[in-house]
C-alpha cells in the first residue's frame, strides 16, 4: 500500500461547478498568454520577429525538415538539438504567419498545461487546492513572457507536467482523492498506465534532452513507494517504451554523422559553457567558434573535444567549480531577470512582487502541507533535478521556468495554511 497523507477534502464543490473552474483557469492561461503574444507583435517590428539566436536555430531546423534537408540548425549540426520542438514549429509553416501562429499555439497548449497542473494539485489535496494552484501557474508572469519565444520551455513545461501526473496517478492517488480503497491500487497499476508514463517522458525527452535520467529517479520514487512486483515491471515497460521511442531518432543520427549519437551532439558544448576557463555561469559560446583545436572537425569529434576539455576543467579547480555552481544557483533563482534587456523598473518590480511572495509561500507550504512524503518528493523532484542540473550547466531564470508549477503548487498549499490560520485567529478575537 501507499504512504497515505491526511485525506485531501472531500469534494464539495458540484462536479459542475468543478469544471467551470478549471475551465475558468485554461480560459484566463490563454488569454494572458495570446494577449501578450499580440501585444508583442504589435510593439515588435513584425509578427515574424525572432530576437534571441535558439529560436533562430529551431526555426532553422524546422525549415531545413521542411524543404526535404537534413534537419540542422545554422551552424550547420544536424544533431544539436532533439526534433520535437522543430517538428511543432514546421506545423505551422504554411500559414501566412507561421511564427505568429506557433506562438499563439504555444499559448493554448500551455492553457491546457495551467488545467494539468490544477488537477495534479485537485488530485493530492482537493478542489481548493486545485483551483488555487491552476490560477497561480495561469498567472505567473514569466510563463506568459517565455509563451511569445520560440523556445521549448512551454511545451516541454506541458509534457513535464504530464509526466508527473500519469505518476502520481500509479502512485494510486485516484483512488485516495476519491475515499476509495482500490484492489486494482492495491496489486498495483496496470502495465499500460506505466506505458503511458513512458510515452510522457519519451515526449519529454524529445523537447528537452537533459531530463532524461529523471526517468531513473522518478521510477526509484515510485517503487520505494509502492513495493510490488508488478511495478517493477511497469517500470520496466516505462524503460523500453524510452529507449524504443529513442530508437529511431538514434539511428538517423547513426546515419548522418557516421557515428553513434543517442540523442544530441550538444552536451560537450554546453557543459563547456557552464565550467570551461570563460564560464561565468552565464552562456557565452560566440568566442568557442575561435578556438583552433575544433577547425575542420566533424559533428561528433567536436562534441568529443569539448568533453574532454570540459571534464579537465572540473577536476582541474574544484573550489571554482564550486564558485560557480553557487553563481549557477543564483541566476536560475533570482527573483528580478538576469537579461540587462529586462531589467527594468517595471519588470524588475513586477518580477520581484512575484517571485518573493510565491517562495516563501512555497516554502510555509513544504513544511505545513499535510501531504504524504512521497508526494512532496514526487513534486521536488523536478525542481531539485533541475536546479542541480544547472549548478552544472549554465544558470538562467529561463531554465526554472518549466519547474515553477511545482513550486506554486506548494504556494498554494502554503496560502491555505495562512489564510487558515488567519481565519482561526479572527474567529478566536470574535469569542473574546
């Protein structure tokens, strides 16, 4: 059986008046984010407009696929990045306003991911909860920012979600929301559901590629948690739906570049980035197209290089390892922009008046919500991956973003804490 918490409350509200909500909480997602889209286009040069040099590269390998090339990016590399997002962006081109058009599909889809994240929230403690969390991811204001960027933190902050649901549903959570003490929960989930876990990652996986060994973990959790035999072939199957969905993607890379590349040629570049002799803790790549060594050099050897080079240096100088983990860690957390573009007054305040109150909300949440253990951890796992992820790699407000859903999951939990106790003490001054 499953670690129990304190039974989520029971739902109250009419099943009706449930849905109304959350589609009260897709309706505001979308709005914001197709509002800021417009408003964008309207304020930039054009509705086709990209400003930052990865939503030139994906628009270049959706366009490459496109025109029947090798699909690469403009440096020519035909395996930097995993083709999910650029097979989203070539949907949409051949409408009279492609890029318009992906960002605004970008917004309804993350609508839908708003909905996701309130029922992962109506799931682990109930309608309030739910709603409550829904709204808090529907408005966060880098959300909606990253919404007008052809980058694939959106949808990978959609298809992450997912994956966190369908495991918290073989966890048993169903049947816990709903009072209930399943035999099917009991025996354990069904192989299918952990195929369909499977496909969620695997989808993961193919929008942002350095998730992949949160499968490992968050398999680990499941099974320190539910101890049967038949999850330990539900994880199994979750394995081979990963790798067999990799498969294909693999073997065009095999092809391609003569040698074998699983998912991208990218990885000894961006940990170059994060721990070579320049590294700051910010990206700045412009100066390795200098670098003598890689002239002339194929796909793989140049990713080989910039391995063997980035590994030297972090066993060369560990206590600058460690400076710029912490430099790492403040960049991805800070509560006002990193970019000097958005440092402005105004966004520098609307920043700060959100992320202040939603992290230590977070935090009264993680030490008062009464869920079970393996919940929290459930719900960390994310945030904790990716934030050690990026004391590795470079640190960016860009790469938390898909993880904040999880962090104002635990604000809405810590709201309802305060505001309980909040209402019990007026309740008490009234007696007086």
């Amino acid at each position: 059986m499953t670690e129990l918490a304190a039974k989520p409350e029971a739902p109250s509200h009419p099943r009706r008046m449930q849905r109304m909500l959350l589609g009260g909480v897709f309706v505001l997602a979308v709005g914001l984010r197709c509002g800021w889209v417009l408003l964008r286009t309207h304020w930039a040069d054009g509705p086709e407009v990209l400003t930052y040099a990865d939503e030139r590269d994906y628009w270049r390998m959706a366009s490459s696929w496109m025109t029947g090339e090798t699909m690469s990016d403009e440096m020519g590399l035909v395996a930097a990045r995993m083709p999910g997002y650029p097979l989203f962006l070539a949907l949409w081109m051949g409408t009279p306003w492609p890029v318009l058009s992906a960002r605004l599909a970008q917004a309804i889809l993350a609508g839908g991911g708003c909905v996701i994240f309130a029922l992962i929230g109506r799931r682990l403690g109930g309608p309030t909860l739910g709603w409550l969390a829904g709204l808090l991811t529907a408005l966060d204001p880098f959300a909606v920012l990253f919404t007008n960027l052809l980058l694939s933190e959106t949808l990978f902050t959609v298809a992450l979600g997912l994956f966190v649901w369908v495991g918290l549903s073989l966890a048993g959570r169903d049947d816990e929301v709903m009072g209930r003490d399943s035999t099917a929960t009991a025996r354990g989930a069904p192989l299918w559901r952990w195929a369909w876990w499977g496909v969620s990652f695997l989808l993961c996986v193919y929008l942002h590629p350095s998730v992949v060994l949160m499968l490992p973990v968050g398999g680990v959790l499941l099974l320190v948690r539910l101890r049967s035999r038949r999850s330990l072939a539900g994880f199994a199957v979750a394995l081979v739906v990963l790798v067999l969905g990799i498969a294909p993607w693999s073997a065009r890379n095999q092809g391609a570049l003569g040698g074998r590349c699983w998912l991208t040629s990218r990885l000894g570049i961006s940990l170059y980035d994060g721990v070579g002799p320049r590294a700051t803790g910010r990206s700045d790549l412009a100066y390795t197209r200098e670098i003598p060594e890689l002239q002339g050099l194929d796909e793989l050897s140049w990713n080989r290089w910039f391995v063997a080079r980035s590994f030297e240096h972090l066993g060369g100088d560990p206590g600058r390892i460690l400076r710029l983990a912490w430099r790492k860690l403040l960049l991805t957390w800070n509560v006002v922009p990193n970019v000097e573009a958005h440092r402005t007054p105004a966004e520098m305040l609307v920043s700060a008046a959100w992320m202040v109150p939603v992290l230590l909300l977070g935090v009264v949440g993680l030490f008062t919500w009464p869920a079970a253990r393996g919940d929290k951890a459930f719900l960390l796992m994310p945030v904790v991956y990716f934030t050690l992820l990026h004391m590795v790699f470079v640190g960016s407000v860009r790469y938390r973003v898909p993880v904040m859903p999880y962090v104002e999951l635990l604000a809405a939990a810590g709201l309802l804490f305060v505001l309980a106790g909040w209402r019990a003490n007026l309740v008490r001054r009234s007696r007086v």
